[in-house]
C-alpha cells in the first residue's frame, strides 16, 4: 500500500487535471465525486456486520468443550497452567482463550464482531499511516474502503469462513495473530522522535515475545518479514531511517525467538509433539520437506483459483488511483520500486508459507492441505500483498494517462462484485449455523436438566458445522472429546446418542 514514495518531491503528476485536483478539504478530488467512496465502503462494512450478527448461532464445539470446564472451575491462569505444562506450552493463545471462555456460550457469540472490528481498525490504521508515510493522502473514505475490503477478503474469501472468522479457537491463533503481527508496526510508523522511537521498540518486541506465544505459523511469517526488512532497508528507506528500521526488525525477532524459546521448551509442547509422533518426525527430512512442497502446491491451487482475491487487488487500485502528494511531507521511502517491493513481498508469502507447511506437516500430514485455518497465518500477508500491487497498478494508470474516472469506477464494481460474491456463501453458511443451534440449544437443556435430576450417564448426539469435531464422529469411532462435554455437563460419562436433537 505504499505507493508513490519518489512522488513527494513532484509538484503535480501526469493525471491530474479537472476532476482529480485538490477538494475543499484540502484533500485530492475524486472523479465521481464525494460521496460515493464512502457508500463503497458501506458494502463491506455490512457484510462484516451481518457476519457478526450470526455470530448469535455459534455455539462450542471441538476443543472448546475441553476449555470451558477448566476456566469455569480454575478460571484464565488455570487455562494457562494447562496450555504451558499439559496442552501445547502457549501461554498467550491461553490467556486469549480464557478471556473468552469467561463468557461460556456468550464469549463464542460475541467473538467474531469483537475480533471482525479489531482487525479491521487495525488494518485502517495501517494502512493510514503507511500512506502518510509514503508522503501521500487519500480522498476521505478511500483508506476505510480499502481496509474494509482486505478485512472482507481476509475473513470471508477463506475456504473455511467458520473456522477462519467464527471459531474462537483458531481465529485466535491463525487469523487475529497475523494481523497483531502487522499491527506492532504502527508505533514505528507513527514516529515521534526519541521517544516515539523507544515506545516502537518495546512494542514490537513485546508482540515479539507474545506472538511467539501465541502462534508458532504466526511467528514464521513476521520472522520473514522481518528478515527480508533488514537486508533490504538499503534498498526501499532513505538513509536517515534505515539503521533505526534494522533494529527495530531485529529487535522484533529477538522478541519471536524469547517467545518461541519459552514455547518449545515448555512441558506442554513435548506433550503435544510427542501426542502426535512429532518427537520422532525430523521437519528437515527429505521426505517431509518434499511432502511438505506437494501440500503447499496444493493450497496454492486453491489460493490462486479464488477469485475473491481480487477485491483485495481492486481496493488496491483505487488507492492507486486516488492518492496524491502531501505537501511538505518527509520523505522516508525510496524512489518506488514497484517490481522490488512486490518481489520481495512475493518472496515473503511463498517463503513463509511453505515453512509454515513444514512445520505443520508433522502434525496433519497430508491433511494439512484440508486444514484451512492453518493457511490464514500467512493468507493475511497475501492479501496485503495483493492490495500492495493493486496500489502501485492504479498509481501505474493514473500516471500513463489523464482519465481516471473508468478505471476508477471498474475498480469500484468489482470491489461490490466482490462483497455480493462473498454474501452468498456466507447466507448458506448462516442457515447450517442457525440449524446446529437450535439443536444445541435444545440438546443443552436436556443434558442440563438430566444433570440437575442426577443422572450421571447420558446420550449425546453430535451437532457438527462447517467440518468442526464433535464427539462420537466417524461413525462413532473417534470418541474425543466426549470426556469434556461430560465434564462440561457435570456428568460421569457419555454415551453416543442417534436421536436428533
């Protein structure tokens, strides 16, 4: 999104004639005039919020039954007690968890408009402030759109939208922790001298050590990032910035790796590695690193063939279109390099993504490729990217030629045709979501009342959405985690039940 950095120094561009000069407001004109970037952004802003009203329907499955009793009788530290010392040594992804499961069923309904409304301040703010870095603004409305259309793409474009947006569980781990990852950088761009400086740098190591805590896919991909920042700030940043942006992505990976340490190191994560035969796996193997290759070839089928991505590219474009120069504005990024910028970031995806593949494969295997949540750690980047040379194709347009009004409007059409196409699904998803909790509900009821006349032994019948575990899956074969419902309930055991709910 960082677009037209060389521009600053530019009085005024190829393009922008009548109808793309200053508004009243100081800021560039659009040529469809002023209103309509904020009625664009209204389209994704209600698929977010009629997203975040079925979140009424969901309802806890899989291992939030595990989670629920524990918080319920030894609150949020005992969570983190049993992630670090039983479960898989991540004590932030705990403390996330707990702060849901306080609220037992109200916490899962709740979570996806808190955490929707999260990542997407978080994603205006930056992309505000990478802009006003870049020395360039935006009609009002425009960076709103644009991070209300990557918000959309990044929760609902998934093959997985429950998983991704309405399952607390691996939301936490696999699509807000991204996005937290990114958002340690808004300090650093918001400056402010010695001290702003200083405050940039406690943060990113603390999301440092956090994140590492919190998301083990999460950590590789701002590892790379991170990475590929300080061998390239030579290339992007002027030389006023480029030490203080090396030790600020060193610093950050310094954070990952005291996050990461404590992880790995911890009781709970050879519990889990050695649950899944991960102890006696070598992620380094031939073997795996090839498996590991095909897998991710795989995803990226699915990836590359989704055309909802372009919603990304279109808001892109817009922003590319519509920004301008900001006078006086300092300069920190290079003349533009469009092709290394977008290179590197190409590099980043692939690069981060396949090492997320490998180490994840000692755990799925081959079913890692159906395991969607796990791609969103670097699905986030991709979309970044995208929006990235969306930017610099409307800043490419906008300086080969004076009309910009139709390639602003097709920008603007497929940005809709994006948030109609995504609606669908979403309804279709709504319907099973609304039917699994009429029947959870009344499944409930009957558990909790046989619990209160003390019975001790019931039948549960599993209520199964969007792939999500329910005990007595696979025909009854795969029993986990009906001990935790039992625990949940107060009850000894149960059974697996075949009446309908």
């Amino acid at each position: 999104m960082a677009v037209g950095a060389s521009s600053v120094t530019v009085p005024q561009e190829p393009g922008s004639g009548p109808g793309t000069g200053p508004g009243r407001d100081g800021g560039p004109r659009t040529p469809l005039g002023r209103a309509w970037p904020w009625a664009l952004a209204a389209l994704p802003l209600a698929l977010l919020a009629a997203a975040s009203y079925l979140g009424r329907y969901v309802r806890p499955s899989a291992d939030e039954w595990c989670f629920l009793p524990v918080v319920r009788d030894e609150g949020v530290l005992g969570l983190v007690h049993k992630f670090y010392f039983l479960d898989n040594g991540r004590v932030a992804n705990g403390l996330l968890v707990g702060a849901y499961a306080e609220f037992p069923v109200a916490g899962h309904q709740w979570y996806g408009a808190v955490s929707g409304l999260l990542v997407l301040g978080l994603l205006w703010a930056l992309t505000a402030l990478v802009l006003r870095r870049a020395g360039q603004r935006l009609p009002r409305g425009i960076a709103l759109t644009a991070a209300a259309m990557a918000t959309a793409v990044i929760l609902f474009a998934t093959p997985n939208t429950y998983k991704t947006f309405y399952w607390p569980a691996a939301s936490v781990s696999h699509t807000v922790a991204p996005v937290l990852a990114a958002a340690a950088a808004l300090p650093l761009l918001r400056g402010g001298g010695r001290r702003g400086r200083a405050l940039a740098l406690a943060v990113v190591l603390a999301v440092g050590v956090f994140l590492g805590t919190l998301s083990e896919e999460a950590s590789v991909v701002a590892l790379v990032v991170l990475a590929l920042t300080v061998l390239l700030a030579h290339r992007v940043l002027t030389p006023p910035v480029r030490r203080y942006a090396r030790t600020w992505a060193l610093t950050g990976m310094a954070g990952i790796a005291a996050g990461t340490l404590i992880l790995v190191t911890s009781p709970g994560s050879r519990t889990r590695r050695s649950r899944f035969g991960a102890e006696t796996t070598s992620m380094l193997a031939p073997d795996t690193l090839y498996d590991a290759a095909a897998a991710f070839a795989r995803i990226l089928a699915t990836v590359l063939t989704t055309w909802a991505y372009l919603g990304a590219v279109a808001a892109g474009v817009l922003v590319g279109l519509l920004a301008r120069p900001r006078p006086g504005a300092r300069r920190v990024l290079e003349p533009a390099r469009p092709g290394l910028l977008l290179g590197a970031g190409l590099l980043a995806f692939l690069a981060s993504g396949y090492l997320c593949t490998v180490i994840t494969y000692p755990v799925f295997g081959a079913g890692v490729v159906s395991a969607e949540r796990t791609w969103n750690d670097y699905l986030v980047l991709w979309v970044l990217l995208l929006t990235a040379a969306g930017a610099f194709l409307g800043r490419a347009l906008r300086r080969h030629g004076a009309a910009t009004a139709l390639p602003t409007a097709l920008a603007a059409a497929l940005c809709a045709v994006t948030v109609v196409g995504l609606t669908v699904p979403l309804y279709d998803l709504g319907g099973k979501m609304r039917t699994r909790a009429e029947r959870w509900d009344r499944q409930d009821a009957r558990l909790r009342a046989g619990a209160a006349a003390g019975e001790r032994v019931l039948p549960y019948t599993p209520v199964k959405v969007a792939s999500m575990l329910e005990p007595f899956s696979q025909n009854g074969k795969r029993v986990w985690p009906a001990q935790c419902v039992a625990d949940y309930y107060g009850l000894e055991k149960v059974t697996r039940g075949t009446r309908t709910p």
